[in-house]
C-alpha cells in the first residue's frame, strides 16, 4: 500500500506529507535555538564584562562562506533533479556534503585550539555558551550529512522508481539545510562580531 502525497499536495494544507513534516520539524527547531539564543542575550545582557577578541572572526566569516555556497549547491542538486538531470544532482549533492565537510574540519582546528590553551566550556560563560551552541549546530552538520550521504548512495535507487518523490526528498533535505545555515548566519555575528 503507498502512502498518499508523497509528490502531490495534501488537500487541507496545501503541502505533501514530507514538507508539512519538515516544516513541523523545522518550527520545533527555532523554539530550540530561540531558547538557547534568548539564554545567551539574558547572560550578556546581566554581565558587567563580556570577552571579545576570543574567537577567529577569520575562521568564522569562511566557514559563512562554506555555509552559504552549501546552501546554493543544495538547490542547484534540486534544481537539476526537477530538470531530470540526476548525475549533475548527485554532483551538487555531493559537493554540499563536502562543504559541510570542510566546514566540520575548520570548526575542529578551532576547537582544538581553544582546548591546547585550556579554553574549554568550564573556562568562562562565554565559551560554554560557545561550544554550546556550536556544538548543538555542528550536531545538525553531522545530522545532515548523514541524509545527504543516504540520498546520495542506498536512498538514490528512489530516482529509478520514482523521480519526483525523490526530488521532494531533496527539497526537504534542502530545508533542513538551509536552517542549519540560517542557524549558523545568526551564530557569526553574535559570537565572533558583538
């Protein structure tokens, strides 16, 4: 038995069942890091002295970079699914994940740095508030990574059955994304700029 709309939208809300699903997700996710972001501000806020200067503005506005091109691959995988051009869709899907990759790597030779001098999160509220929100943020990397590379490979067989419920998959997949990235554009600024 298939499990109506899949591909076609419901009647009631207008959405197939996948993206209401994300959308629900993704709304439990903003009350998530709104909480965590409304913690940091009362924090700040009640502080006499906040550090700055602590953290690799250079490092950080790269990884944004990073962020922001994987978030354009994320579509241009979409958009060549929904033109039926599966191999170049495979290419931009492949070339996010390695994104993402890098963007893991360079939030590892940070992190280490702050641990070889002994900055860890007991070090200072500031740096728990760190490495608490980065942490939960590079959590949903991996998270993401983990759908892209089952899309990529066991999830791809999908394609041959059903294209354009594949193709959703990417969208919805590419939602996620994009709030993984719109998660971290606030996280630039209010950690390594303010």
């Amino acid at each position: 038995m298939e499990i109506p709309y899949t591909v076609e939208p419901r009647p009631d809300s207008g959405l197939a069942n996948g993206k209401l699903g994300i959308w629900l997700f993704l709304a439990s996710e903003v009350m998530l890091f709104g909480a965590l972001f409304s913690t940091y501000i009362l924090l700040r806020v009640g502080a006499p002295e906040w550090p700055h200067g602590e953290l690799s503005v250079k490092l950080g506005a790269i990884n944004t970079v990073i962020l922001i091109c994987s978030s354009v691959t994320m579509v241009m995988s979409w958009a060549s699914l929904k033109l039926n051009d599966f191999s170049k869709g495979r290419m931009y899907l492949l070339i996010t994940i390695v994104l993402a990759a890098v963007f893991l790597v360079n939030k590892y030779f940070e992190y280490a740095d702050h641990f070889a001098r002994g900055e860890g999160p007991w070090h200072s509220t500031f740096l728990a508030i760190y490495f608490t929100l980065t942490g939960l943020h590079g959590l949903h990397i991996i998270g993401g990574i983990v759908v892209m590379l089952y899309l990529l490979g066991p999830g791809a067989g999908l394609w041959k059955r059903h294209p354009e419920q594949y193709a959703n998959r990417i969208e919805y997949t590419g939602l996620y994304w994009h709030f993984v990235d719109l998660v971290w554009i606030f996280l630039f600024p209010v950690l390594y700029l303010l």
